[in-house]
C-alpha cells in the first residue's frame, strides 16, 4: 500500500452525525477530513500527485458505505477455541485475526479465574506478549508488512477478585475474596505495564486500598461481579471506580428500595457501563433504557466472547467446568452463562436493531468510549486528523467489508 490515501464516497460515522465526506491518510495517521464529500479544501496540494506522480495516494472507493473508526473490544477472553489464557502465541493470533474480521482494530486480553499461581503465570505470559507485539507491531506498520490481525493493546483482569455470591460463570474456588497488598503487588509485577484494567468486588474487604493504588498508577479500576450495597458501590466510585464490568450481569439486581451497585453505576455520570448487546445477557429494553439513562458517551460495547464462541455446538471442558454451547449460547451445565459467542459488528448491530440507537452512537459506544477509558482517545477511536487511520468500511446492514489498521490493509 501507498503511503499515502484517500477514501472517497463514503458516509463519515463520527461521534454525533454520519456525513458524506473523505478522508486523507499518510503514513497510517489521518492527515484530513473532508464533510462536504468532496476532495477540495480540506486536503493539501500535494495529494493530487502533480509534483511527484510516484507519491499520487491510492484512491479508495467505499462504495457510498460507511466509514468507521474501528471497533476497540475492550473485553474479550477468546474466539474459535482459542483462548487469551492459553499462554500460545498461536492463540493470540488467532484471536487477533478473528477480531480484526469483525471490524475490531483493538483489543484487550481478558483473563478468568484459575489457581493464583496459573493465573500469575497467564498474566507473565501477556505481559511478555504485549512487549513483544508492541515492537512487531511498530515494526510492522513502518516497513509496510501486511497486518495480520487487531492490535493488542493490553490486559483486562477479570477474575480471582470477586464476591461469590455474584461470582457468574467464575469457579468459586479460585476467588481470592480478601484483597491484600501483597496479591496486589504481586499482580503488578507480573503484569506491568500491559495492565489495563483491574475488575474486582468493591465490597470486598481491602478493595478501597486496592482502588486508591490502581488508579494512581493509572490503571482502570473497574466493578464486577458485585453483591455491593448502594453505599458500598459509590465508595468504591467515590475511589476512582470508573468502570461497570458488563453492567447488570453478575451484579446485585435493581430494586425500588434497594439501588445497590446497578443503582450506582447508572446513576453516577464518572462511571461507563459495559454492555454485552447481545440479545441473551441484556434484553432489548434494557439496551434503550441505559442508553437514555447514562447518554451515548457513557456505554461501552464489549463483546465478553469467550474460546466456545464461533464454535460448534457440544459439550466442552474449561478450567475445570463444563461449558455447553447451543444455538451459539454458552451456558455452564446448570444453565449460568458462562460469556458469549458475540462479536462486536454483531454488538453494534443489535444495539441500533434491538435498542433502536442511533448508528453513529452505537459506533460512539464501540469506539471512541472504549478509547477514552484506556486513555487512547488521543490516538485512537474518531475520524480526525492526526489520529491512528484504524478505520473500516461497512454497508447498511453493518456487515464489514474492509478493515484498515493504521491505514494497512488487513
């Protein structure tokens, strides 16, 4: 691919509106952006090719589609029997691959709750993988290699640190539900600097401490998996939570006389609510109802897809329990959930069909918000100049027709 290029007739999704426009890319950064749809004012000279033919930028035709910044799935655990936790390179890249399929551009590792020392060992491995990656990657994109899959951009911890009560799919025999200071530090030198996120129990006893040094380091502190009272659930906010980990799922439920944690989460406006909309974990109405309550820049879509999704349907065994997969459902043997099959063009799809949100806000949801919380919103997650050109084209039906990752075709 050229360094340089342009995407013509096009509608721009941008955070509040869908335009006509085009847009300029050099270098695999967004150099321009055009409204009117045509390639006049907005773009410099240079770009028609009169001074210098060879530097011409390849023109790319979207067909009167959509152009979309790509999709950030911040929480993921898996796809095609592959799962982050494998400690495989070649799960990795599968996982990657399979994302970038879907229009995801970004991603982050999720983990599950396993042996502490397995899952020490499961955080080393993607912590060494991220250094890694991170290098190919740059590598990659400056000497012109075909990018094989989304970018990742981290570890989301989900897991060990949880209420049993509220535990979901998570086997109760790993939960650590005492947090102490040495677990603590012990997770950040495993983890290091690829540690994203941090889901816990905020009424679990040593959490405040917990949430006071994971924010400062700048890491995201989030609520999962919760039995939390009101007042617990804003401490824990009042802390620097700013994060409902798939919001209603594996949270004390909502009641008139009892808000607990749901009542927290939706009413405070310093937390993003995770949404798993896919039509089984969240009803339709419930997708609407937090869209008005929290407003488009405050939901996150995930797609919480675990190794089962996008496989066939049976009978399989993960991390000591059986998981059982029907009609893409995935639910342990007594008929909990245990994550899903979604993906996150799929999540973007319900959210406007069965939410009736507006396309440009299901977008929103799925990635400048994504990009906000991990703090990348200045790189990533709009169509604006000077930011990373991870952009994908869609039709009306949001089916995906091409993906580009730093203006690289995948």
């Amino acid at each position: 691919m050229k360094k340089s290029c342009i995407f013509t007739n096009v509608k721009l999704v941008l955070p509040e509106k869908i335009v006509p426009g085009c847009v300029l890319v050099e270098n695999g950064i967004i150099a321009a952006v055009e409204e009117s749809g045509s390639l006049s004012s907005a773009f410099p000279q240079s770009w028609s090719g009169k001074n210098n033919p060879e530097e011409k930028p390849e023109v790319i035709d979207g067909g009167g589609n959509y152009l979309s910044p790509g999709f950030i799935d911040i929480h993921n655990h898996g796809r095609l029997g592959c799962d982050t936790m494998d400690r495989k390179a070649s799960s990795m890249e599968t996982i990657a691959r399979n994302q970038a399929e879907h229009g995801v551009t970004g991603f982050l590792a999720g983990t599950s709750s396993i042996p502490w020392d397995n899952y020490l060992d499961v955080l080393g491995f993607l912590a060494e993988y991220y250094k890694a990656e991170t290098e190919r990657f740059g590598r990659d994109i400056s000497g012109g290699a075909v990018i094989k899959g989304a970018q990742y951009l981290g570890i989301y911890s989900e897991g060990v640190f949880f209420s049993k009560e509220k535990r979901g799919a998570h086997n109760p025999k790993f939960l650590r539900t005492a947090l102490t200071i040495d677990d603590l530090h012990t997770l950040f030198d495993k983890a290091g600097l690829a540690l994203r996120v941090i889901a816990l129990s905020p009424e679990l006893r040593g959490a405040d401490e917990w949430i006071r040094f994971i924010t400062g380091k700048g890491i995201v502190a989030a609520a999962a998996h919760s039995n939390a009272d009101y007042g617990q659930a804003l401490a824990g906010i009042n802390l620097g939570i700013t994060l409902a980990t798939h919001t209603f799922n594996g949270m004390r439920s909502l009641s008139h006389q009892d808000p607990g944690i749901l009542g927290a989460v939706l009413d405070d406006s310093r937390v993003y609510c995770e949404l798993i909309a896919d039509g089984i974990h969240l009803s339709p109405i419930i997708l609407s109802i937090v869209y008005k309550v929290k407003g488009p820049e405050k939901i996150i879509l995930v797609s919480d897809s675990v190794a089962a999704g996008g496989i066939p349907d049976g009978r399989y065994e993960h991390e000591g329990l059986i998981v059982v997969v029907k009609e893409g459902i995935i639910r342990l043997e007594d008929g909990r959930l245990a994550g899903s099959s979604l993906s996150l063009d799929n999540a973007v799809k319900n959210t406007v069909k069965l939410g009736k949100v507006p396309l440009c806000h299901a977008v929103l949801a799925a990635s400048l918000n994504p990009a906000k919380i991990l703090g990348l919103d200045g790189q990533k997650g709009s169509i604006a100049p000077g930011k990373d050109a991870d952009l994908i084209i869609f039709n009306e039906n949001i089916d995906i027709l091409r993906v580009f990752i730093r203006g690289h075709h995948f």
